[in-house]
C-alpha cells in the first residue's frame, strides 16, 4: 500500500487533503473560541448609573457593553413628538407605552433619543410630556424590528419601538437606542404609570451550539484523511487484483501452450517449439 500511496496522483491528493484539513481545523478552533462568553464582553455592573453620552454616541449601535446600562441624561422632551406604541404589557394587563423625542444635552450635533415616559391602558390618555429641562434616569436598550401595523390601528400608534421608523416621523436626528425612564421625571401630571424593565439574564458560558459546530469541522477534518486513505487503499487494492489476474492468466496460457506441444508427435515440432515461449504483453 506504501508503494501506492507514492505515487504522484496520491500524494497531490494528499496535499489536497491537508489543504482541507487545516481549513476545518481553522474553522472548528473559531467555532470554539466562540462558544465560550468572554467575561469582559458581560457588563459588570448594568444598574449603577452612568451619563450617557459617556457611553454611548449616536448613529451607530448598541454593544453588550452598553444595552441594559442605568444611563442618566439631561434635555428636553421635543414638542408634538409622542407616539404610543402598542402590546405593552403592565402586570399581565395589556397596553401602550407613550413615548417622546428627548434632546439630550452634550449630544453631537443635539440628537434626540426616544424615552418611554410610562405606560396607559388607553392609547388616548398618556398626556403630554413635561417642558423644560429635566434630568432623566433609565434603562438604556436597543432599537426594536419594525413590524406591520394592523388596518385598524389609530393614527399615533405603531405596533414596535422603532428607532427607524421614529427617524422617519420626528424628521430629527436621533440615537440608535431608546431609554425606559425610570426617575419619574418624564411622567409630569399625566395618568401615566412608571415602566420598569428589568435587566437581561447574563449569557450562558457555554454556548452548545457553536460547540457543536466545531466538534463538526472537527469530524470533517478527520474525514478528509480518511477519504485520501480509502481511496489509496481501493487503488492499492484493485493493483493487487490486477496483478493476481494476470498471473492467473499467465499461469493458464502457459499451460495451454504445454498441452499443445505435448500433443504434437515428437517430430512435428521444430526445435524451437522445445520450450513455450513467455506469453504476449499487453
């Protein structure tokens, strides 16, 4: 099998194969890598407060490092901006939230941020937010997948927290991310009731599905070796085949190239015809 194994087709097959198998181990080490959660990429520390223009810049998303952060920031709410979104719940009982463009002070280029002032049971009794200046407290959270709005939903009211979709009807710039309020400072004298939302469970450290995946580059880097040894070996297998047929082959004309001489009568054969002569070649 060695000597098959040797020869040039199978060894550019086995380069080929090696080829393959460093890919896959590339690709099962990666695979690993990140099925375990890097602890610095987990806050640490979600609920103390920190102002948010610390942390966070607009026009770009938000990282593990910063959604769930207990933000603090200063402005105003932008007049005539309130919309309520809708499927809010508060202690199992369906609602809205009502939610305003907030200008935060120390921004950029004095973008606004959608801030949740509170909850309603009706759409139509959230009330206008405060004016003036006002010093907010909350939750800071990513932007939600904008969704269909039934046919009959009422003017003022979208079916998720959008920031998108937000951009587009305020017509201001804004962050990519939105703040639950929870200083009560966004209430003012509406009926509104306070939203809490609480921070999200920390990731699992072990993520099982990469892991699986990497045991799978894994098995298929095994395989590439395995397929260039079956291969040899069918080879090296059909050349012992070949060469056991041959010899049979060799063996039977041989021995009907005696018969024949055996029965011709001593004289009839030159001396040449003494000895059969070695059988023709393909």
């Amino acid at each position: 099998m060695l000597h098959t194994a040797r020869q040039p087709k199978w060894i550019a097959m086995l380069v080929l194969a090696l080829v393959l198998s460093t890919v896959f181990v590339v690709l099962s080490a990666w695979q690993f890598d990140q099925s375990t959660t890097d602890e610095d990429q987990i806050p640490q520390h979600t609920e103390e407060p920190v102002a948010l223009t610390e942390i966070y810049e607009p026009a770009r998303g938000i990282t593990m490092h910063e959604a769930d952060r207990i933000v603090e920031l200063r402005g105003e709410f932008v007049a005539d901006t309130q919309v309520m979104v809708a499927d809010r719940l508060q202690d199992d009982v369906p609602g809205y939230w009502a939610v305003a463009a907030f200008r935060v002070d120390g921004a950029p280029d004095g973008e606004v941020i959608p801030v949740v002032r509170g909850w309603s049971e009706d759409y139509d009794d959230a009330g206008e937010p405060p004016a003036g200046e006002l010093d907010l407290q909350g939750r800071l959270l990513p932007t939600e997948a904008p969704g269909p709005a039934p046919r009959d939903q009422p003017v003022g009211v979208l079916p998720s927290l959008s920031v998108a979709e937000l951009i587009n009807l305020w017509e201001e710039d804004s962050y990519s991310g939105f703040v639950v309020d929870f200083s009560g400072a966004a209430l003012g004298d509406s009926g509104l009731e306070p939203v809490w939302v609480d921070p999200q469970p920390e990731p699992d450290e072990i993520n099982w599905l990469n892991l699986f995946y990497g045991l799978e580059w894994f098995v298929f880097a095994g395989f590439a070796f395995y397929l260039w040894w079956r291969l040899v070996k069918d080879a090296h297998l059909k050349e012992l085949e070949e060469q056991r047929l041959d010899r049979e082959w060799e063996e039977q004309w041989r021995r009907e190239q005696l018969a024949k001489l055996q029965s011709q009568p001593d004289g009839d054969h030159s001396e040449t015809d003494d000895e059969p002569k070695d059988p023709p070649r393909d």
